[in-house]
C-alpha cells in the first residue's frame, strides 16, 4: 500500500523536510514564524492604549474600553480558527490565509497613525479623527481574526511535523516554541515604547504611533513572508473533522431528549448526559461527562482575567502619571509590561525546580486547584498594591477647580515688594519678580483685588472652571493681563512650559527642541510641550543673548518670568524666576514592580497551572474543547472589565482597584469551594474501561463495526499521557 493508505508509514515520514540533529528543517520557519507573529501583536497590543487616549484624545474609560473589547476578542477568535482548520482548510492554509488578513490590519493600524493625512492645517493633530477611527477599528478587527484565528494552528502544525519516533525533539520544540513567544513578547515591549515616544512627521512634529505600528506590521509580513518559505518541507495534515461539532450535537440531543422525556412516566438516568446514549456511543458520552466537569470548574476563572490584562490598559495608564527616571535610563510608561515576561522567564524555572519541590517535602499536597487559588489571591494582592500606589499619586495631583469654581495665581512683574488683598483673605507680601506659591480659589466670576500702599483697586473677572494668573505690572496703573493656566496635567510624562516677558523690549525665546518664538513686552508666550531631561533655552533681545537651563521631570506645568532687571550674559540664569504651576510626578515607577511581581506570580500558578490541569483532566480527544473554553475565560474576564467599570462608575481610581481586587477574592473563596468536591480522575483509565466493554457487548454487527473504526480512531488520534502532560507543559504559557 502507499503512504496515504499507510498511517503508520506516512507518520513516520512527515513531509519532505530534511533534518539537522534529527529535527526537521520546517519547525525553524514555524520558530521564526511565531517569534515576528509575538512581536507583531505585543508590539502594537503594548502601545495601543496610549494611541486612544492622546492620539484620538479619548478619556481614560472610553480607551480601556476599546482596549478590552479587543483583547476579548483576540481570545474568542481561536474557537473560530479551530474549526476552519480542523473542519475545512487545514492547519496550513488556515495560517496562511488568516495570517494576510493579520498583516493587512497590521498595516491599516500603522497608516491609521500617520497624523499628516488630514492634518491639512499642520498644527501636528489630525483635522478629521473619523478616518483615523474607523481605519484604526477597521485594523483592530482584522488583528483580532488574524491572532485569534491562527493562535490553535501554529503550534499543532509545529507539533505535526514530527513522527512517532521524534517525542524528545518535540518536546524541545515546545519548549523553544515557548521561549520564542515570550522573547518576541519582551523585544517589542521594549522596542515599540521607544519608537512611540520619538517625533516623526512629514508637515509636523508629533509622538511616533505610526512607526510604533509600522514595525509590528513589517514583523507580521515578514512572519508570513517566512511561514511561506517553508511551504514545500511542511507536513500538513488533511482536516479530519472538528470535535468540538461532534460534541455540541451529542449534548444538544441529550437536552432535546431529556425535555422530551420530562414527565414522571419516563424513569430518571444518572446524568442528565445519558439521554443522548440512545444515538450516540458510550465512550463518547463519557469524555463528554468528564470534560463538563472540567469546564464547570472554568466558571469563576474569568475574574482572574479581568484583573490579569488591566496590566496593559489602567496599569500603563498608572504609569503616565509616575517618574521613570531610573538615572542611566528612562523608562517610558508602557514600558514597565516588560516586567511581566522578564519575570515569566524567571519565575517559571523557580517555581517548577525550587519553590513546588520544598512545598512537597514539607508535606503539603499542593494540588494543581489549590496552586490556582493561590494565583487567584496573588492577583487581588497585586491590585490592593496597586490602590495603595494610586493613593500616594493622588497626593500629587493638582486641586483643579470644579464647574463652580475659579482659580487664581498672582505674579509681580514689578522688582520691589508690594501687599496684596483678596477677596476672603488676610493682605499678605508679594515680592518683587515673584509668583504667589499657590492657587487661591474663588466661588464668584467678580473679584476685587487690592494692591499696593496707597492701594489701587480693580475688579477682576474670572473664568469659572479656570486657572489663572493675574499679572500686575511694575506701573500698577498699567493694563492688568489675565493669562489662562493649564487645567489638565500634561500628557505623555511630557512638560509644559511658557515664558512671561517683564522686558520693555521683545524677547525671542528658543532651543534645540521648541522655539517659542518672540514674547512682546509685558507679555507670555503660549504653553509649550518639552520632554523630560536637560533643555537649554536661548534668550534675545536683539544684540544681547544668553542661556537659561532646566532639567525636567515627568508631567510638570512651568512659568519662566524674565524680570526687567535680566543681566544678559552669565548671570542670565539667577535672574529668571521659576513658577511651578503643576508640580512634575514624584512617585517612581520603581514602586509598580511589586504589583507586576505579584500578578506575574499569580499568572504562573493559575494559568501554567490551569492548562496543566485541564490537559492531564480532559478526554484525549477533547483536549481542543478544553483549551477553546479556556481561551473562552479570558474573553469572558476582558468583557467583565467593561461591565465593572460601566456599572461602578467610581470618582476615585483607587477604589475601584480594591472593587475588582474584593471581587476576585469573592470569586476565589467561590472557587475553593468548587474545587474542595472535584476529585482528580485519570481519563485514559476509564475510557480504556469503556473500550473493553465495547469489544466484550453483545450488539449487532453494525454497532459493532462502528464501535471498532472509532476505537481505531480514537486509538490513532490520542497520544500517550507522558508526551500530552509534556506537551502542555510547553505549550500552556
């Protein structure tokens, strides 16, 4: 017979590969393959929320919103791309075909982000965001086809291209497999945050989404590009049918015929799963019964989920508002995920070879559903560390004022001292050249102010919702100016900074990254963005020049006044008086590091662990069913993160950190419950215990035939339990 007709032959012989070191050479394309694929996703899934909130200018609710939306889909698309390839296309051409779509999204998000396509004004902020928007949810739909769809493929067919006699090549290549997700993971969580926080532009100048994008894309094209070389040494196994179809049917006929069997006449079964056994076979009926035990356990895991991926979305968001000067680097806000494949890499080895083992000599049976509880508490841990910091960021944050309100800074663009009076306050000394430290804070629109001895009285309009600084000039007579301060803390770690002229001559103001151009006399110049770091400002009056220098922190609102009496040359930088209107961020993002080694800690004894459990648990033919309701938790979790948020509505952040940190460990205590009545099974037993029986029935021929090919066809598909339990053991992070 040919190799087709021999099962045996043709599994020994996968494909036309030639092999090095007794592997095939295809698995190396499917590495490289998956390690770009990882980067693609990653590298755009890293930067994503930062895109919504400053580029489409979306408040923080509605970009996590979005954000979750799109995770949870990237989670339900892999039942999708199991079926098309189990079912119709293949695992080959399921990748293939799914991975141009991926690429095309890829690409729509990078061109989505390029600012100079409607920016016809050349401010560096698009003139129409609907393009941008639609172009952008078009893109996001595609990735989440595309990665979803092709997440049960990639590894399957790498598995595929190895022949019975190859199990230890196999499980080194999940292995490498493993590490290649995690090193594309860490590369472009390290790579993408750079190139978001350069400036690029064609016309303008803005923050680098575009290029943050365009890489990932050309990763994905090149993963593909790569996938496809390798298209002639591929084994690719013909699609045989998809179970998860087979199951849905036995269990939508045993709910069909037990509600037509409801009434008290017909004699009640054991499981509600024995009424299918009329059309279907026992052995069947059977894996289905233990994996609906399985899945039954999968109920609460969602709520792990919700907390888990807020890493990348309010965890981020977190850190906009921190200080990453680590002193020889600088670590951009969506950075810190990096923290959290570093330490799988890490903790992974730990726990398997050091922390599991001195559990076991200690006498303690630590149970795959107990290691998963113990996950679940780290995670609501790691959210109450992330309350405690939010509350230590809120001691930082400006006072804005409310819609009722106004707010009022006073300078003294004069160069001696003079007393002030304020509606509601005691008279107080401002000195010469010099700011008042803080905000005074108004309820009416109409204000007297007092200045001076003999004192001169003007009424002063203010802005409700606003902040303010009131110049008065050294000539208290002279026109007063009202300049409107900033009402939002700057974006991005950025800083923003303007200068007030107290010359009688125009000053021009520059540097290498901002030209602020020329400042009239007695007048300011419009607020400034700048990065953190040193800047050297070049001030002119014409024939005279000198520097001024500053270095800068994180999210800081400055006033620079350039007094009268300025002495051009050395001295230049004693005399220009610094206001800080909104201080810079002061809370290090050093102190982010424990929430991300808890939630990572909790991340490999629940998932690792939960993977583990469900593979050594599930049927050998419905290890697919399990992993796609797997998948399906952490859809479930991303959507509950919407549902939370929408239904809370909390004032503060930090409350609603400990909202879903007390839901978690609500939902834990639910589940160590659950778990205290499961008891563990070995699956092969008993369906060897019904195979046996189906040989030694007394049924007719034709139920015997049909008993037997799928007895071969479980026998042929299954693996043995070392190779499975070695198999999840790579391939479940």
């Amino acid at each position: 017979p040919s190799d087709k007709d021999n099962p045996k032959k043709e599994k020994k012989g996968r494909g036309k590969s030639k092999e090095v070191f007794g592997y095939p050479i295809s698995i190396f394309f499917i590495i490289v393959n998956e390690f770009c694929e990882r980067f693609s996703y990653y590298g755009m899934r890293a930067v994503l929320v930062l895109y919504f909130k400053y580029f489409f200018q979306w408040n923080d609710d509605l970009a996590i919103s979005i954000y979750h939306t799109f995770v949870a889909f990237c989670y339900l698309t892999p039942i999708f791309g199991a079926i098309v390839a189990d079912s119709w296309l293949g695992k080959f051409r399921t990748i293939i075909y799914l991975s141009i779509v991926y690429a095309v999204g890829q690409v729509a998000m990078a061109v989505s982000a390029i600012h100079d396509i409607t920016d016809k004004n050349r401010d560096g902020t698009p003139d129409n965001l609907t393009f941008h928007v639609v172009l952008s949810m078009v893109g996001l739909m595609l990735i989440a086809l595309g990665t979803g769809g092709i997440k049960p493929c990639v590894a399957a067919f790498g598995g595929d291209q190895f022949g019975d006699q190859q199990e230890k090549q196999r499980r080194t290549f999940f292995s490498v497999f493993y590490l290649c997700i995690n090193g594309g993971s860490l590369l472009s969580t390290i790579i993408t945050p750079i190139l978001r926080a350069q400036d690029c532009g064609i016309h303008s100048k803005s923050k680098c989404y575009s290029l943050a994008f365009g890489v990932p894309a050309a990763l994905m094209v090149v993963a593909l590009a790569v996938f496809i070389m390798g298209s002639s040494m591929y084994y690719k196994a013909k699609p045989e049918g998809n179970i998860m179809f087979k199951v849905s049917k036995c269990i939508g006929f045993a709910i069909k015929n037990r509600y037509r069997h409801r009434s008290k006449q017909y004699p009640k079964k054991e499981h509600w799963m024995d009424w299918a056994e009329e059309k279907y076979d026992k052995l069947l009926i059977a894996q289905i019964k233990i994996a609906l035990r399985v899945l039954f356990l999968y109920i609460p895991l969602p709520m792990f989920w919700t907390l888990f991926d807020q890493k990348g979305s309010r965890w981020t968001l977190q850190a906009t508002t921190m200080d990453g000067n680590f002193g020889a680097i600088v670590i951009q806000p969506d950075q810190m995920q990096t923290i959290n494949p570093i330490l799988i890499l890490t903790l992974v080895p730990i726990m398997d070879s050091l922390i599991y083992p001195l559990i076991r000599k200690c006498g303690l049976n630590f149970t795959p559903l107990r290691k998963m509880t113990v996950g679940m508490i780290l995670a609501a841990l790691a959210f109450f560390c992330a309350a405690v910091i939010q509350l230590q960021i809120d001691k930082t944050l400006p006072d804005f004022p409310s819609k009722t309100q106004s707010q009022l800074k006073l300078l003294n663009m004069g160069n001696t001292a003079i007393k002030v009076q304020l509606p509601g306050s005691e008279e107080f000394t401002l000195p010469g050249a010099q700011a008042s430290e803080d905000y005074f804070q108004f309820d009416s629109e109409q204000i007297v102010v007092s200045v001076g001895n003999p004192s001169v009285t003007k009424s002063v309009l203010l802005t409700k919702e606003q902040r303010q600084t009131l110049l008065i000039p050294s000539a208290i007579n002279d026109e007063w100016l009202l300049a409107d301060d900033l009402i939002y803390k700057p974006q991005e770690g950025n800083n923003e900074i303007r200068f007030i002229n107290g010359m009688s001559k125009p000053l021009n103001v520059s540097s290498d990254a901002v030209q602020l151009g020329v400042i009239n006399p007695f007048h300011y110049s419009n607020y400034t963005q700048i990065k953190n770091g040193r800047a050297t400002f070049t001030l002119q009056d014409g024939s005279h020049s000198c520097e001024y220098s500053k270095d800068f922190g994180f999210g800081g609102s400055y006033t620079f006044f350039v007094p009268s009496t300025l002495s051009f040359g050395s001295n230049c930088q004693e005399s220009i008086t610094e206001t800080v209107n909104i201080k810079p961020n002061s809370v290090h993002m050093a102190l982010q590091i424990p929430q991300y080694f808890l939630i990572t800690a909790g991340e490999v004894m629940f998932s690792v662990t939960g993977l583990e459990f469900s593979y050594s648990q599930a049927p050998s033919n419905m290890k697919s069913v399990l992993q796609a309701g797997w998948l399906l938790t952490n859809a479930v979790g991303n959507f509950i993160v919407l549902i939370v948020a929408e239904i809370a509505k909390l004032p503060k952040q930090w409350t609603e950190y400990i909202l879903f940190a007390s839901l978690l460990v609500a939902v834990c205590i639910i589940f160590s419950i659950m778990a205290s009545f499961y008891t563990y099974i070995d699956p092969t037993e008993i369906e060897a215990q019904f195979k046996n029986k189906s040989y030694d029935s007394d049924e007719d021929d034709d139920k015997k035939k049909l008993e037997k090919s799928e007895h071969k066809m479980e026998k042929r598909n299954s693996v043995s339990s070392d190779e499975e339990d070695n198999k999840s053991n790579q391939t479940s992070m």
